[in-house]
C-alpha cells in the first residue's frame, strides 16, 4: 500500500472514530440544580438533612425521608413521585 494511501486511511478512520465518541459523549451539565427531598435511599443523600439532623451526605438512615435530599437537575423534582423541591442552585462553573 503506497503511503498516501494508509495516509487516506488512517484520516479517515479517526474522522470515524471522533464521530463515534461524539455519539456516545455526555450531555451538557445542566445550568442549575435543585434539591430534591423525599427521593433518597437510605445512605444515599446529598450533605446534611434539611432538619440538621446530621451535617454529611451518605447519611440518610432511612428511604424516601421528607428531610433527606439529592441534587438533580432543575425541572426534574417534581417529575419523580414523592419529590420535593427544597432549594435551587446555580449549577458550578468549572
């Protein structure tokens, strides 16, 4: 195979290869979250219970407790039964 021609083909295999990993990327952060109580697992919890019960994520003694919380995206709480909407942030710019 001459060299302009692995040359060809090397290009177009990575022109395939980054149209596959676009394909599979992550969709954009979302631009604010909020605090979504009454959806946590036990042990499963976003920092400290609305109540201050406890200070530390990971910390929820018990399922779907109405002091117990999770970020997700903004919009997203009251689409998920039993989910409360306690606060919503500005999403972190890094």
């Amino acid at each position: 195979m001459s060299h302009s021609k692995t040359l060809l083909t090397a290009t177009i295999a990575g022109i395939v290869a980054l149209g596959a990993a676009q394909a599979l990327a992550v969709p954009d952060q979302p631009k604010a979250w909020e605090k979504c109580a009454g959806i946590v697992k036990a042990g499963k919890n976003d920092c400290g219970a609305l109540d201050g019960k406890h200070g530390c994520a990971g910390q929820a003694t018990q399922d779907n407790a109405d002091t117990e919380w999770v970020y997700v995206p903004e919009g997203s709480c009251t689409k998920i039964t039993g989910g409360v909407v306690a606060k919503v942030k500005p999403a972190k710019i890094s």
